[in-house]
C-alpha cells in the first residue's frame, strides 16, 4: 500500500475555519470524522514548505548562527528558508546558500524531503547537499542577523551535544554528514 494514499485512520473533513493568516504561516481549525464515527478538532499550521542545506567545504560543514526568538536564544543551524510563491526548492536551496553564507555551489543534489512536525503542521522541509562551493556574496533580508561559520564534524556533534545545535533539520544533516564521510553516499 501506498503510505500516501488514504487509509482505513483517515480523517475527513467537516468543516474548515481559518483563524489566523500571517506573512511565514495561518492557522486553521478542522472539524473531522474519526474513523470510528466520531468527531474531533484538529488545529493545522499551513506553511509553504521550507529548504535546508548541508553545505560541505574542505571537511567542514558550513553553518550560521542567529537568534531564534521562539526558543529565546541563539540557534547554530545550516541555511535555510521558506520556499518563496511559486519557487522550485532546488532554486531556493540555491538562493538561501548564498543569501546567508555567500557561497555558490555548482553540485547540489537532494538527500531527503521531511514533515517536521506532522501532528500539527503541514511544513515539508528539502534538505540538500551542497559541494564544490565557490564564494559569492552575502545578500541578508532586511530582518535577518547572523555570523556565518565553518563547523568539522567533531565541532558540530560537540554542538549537538551543548545544545547551541538543537533543531532536527541541522542534527539530521550533521549525522547524514557523517554516514556520507564513512561510506561515501548520501
């Protein structure tokens, strides 16, 4: 069976009210069927989808750090960004790379497309490995603030570890790194 088709736990929607439409997410609430017959509330978090790279130079993974205002604190995480209207997520891995971190890669290629929190949101992150980087230029949105760093794998594991790397789409690049440094594949 399919794992995306429908199945005998689907939901079917009653009712949909919109709650809130913001610039990045809106927020819905679903009145549902229950495959038992029954009916529940399901809150839904729609976001476009999102990109992520793992951006690897001379052994080193290239990472930016900011402040992340959800968690109260700075985040050590790889680029990323939201899929802009209409954007290919390879052409946004491609605009993000080098929006944050100023580098260009001419070998990208996609290790993997996720739900990040399925219970309650709708986000698909791509996440890509980028090689062969040449430098660009840094091109920040008006509101973004960050420092750009190159990490070896010790030092992001070790950050992972003291929790300055806490986010699941950096941690699952730093160990798909790793599986790529043992084995050669991605």
């Amino acid at each position: 069976m399919n794992p995306i088709s429908n199945s005998k736990f689907e939901e079917v929607t009653l009712s949909s009210e919109s709650i809130f439409k913001g610039k990045v997410i809106s927020l819905q609430v679903d009145q549902v069927r229950l495959p038992n017959g029954k009916t529940a509330s399901r809150e839904i978090i729609r976001h476009p989808g999102a990109v992520a790279v793992l951006a690897l130079l001379n052994d080193t993974m290239i990472v930016v750090e900011q402040y992340r205002k959800a968690l109260e604190r700075n985040q050590v995480e790889i680029p990323a960004g939201k899929l802009d209207p209409g954007e290919l997520p390879l052409d946004a891995a491609l605009r993000e790379l080098e929006e944050e971190t100023g580098y260009r890669s001419d070998s990208i290629r996609l290790i993997s497309s996720f739900a990040t929190s399925p219970g309650f949101a709708d986000e698909i992150i791509h996440l890509y490995v980028a090689e062969n980087l040449t430098k660009g230029e840094v091109h920040l949105d008006e509101d973004e603030f960050l420092d750009c760093e190159a990490l070896t794998l010790e030092q992001a594991k070790a950050y992972i570890r003291d929790q300055r790397i806490s986010d699941a789409k950096t941690i699952l690049a730093v160990y798909a790194w790793e599986v790529y440094r043992l084995t050669g594949k991605i």
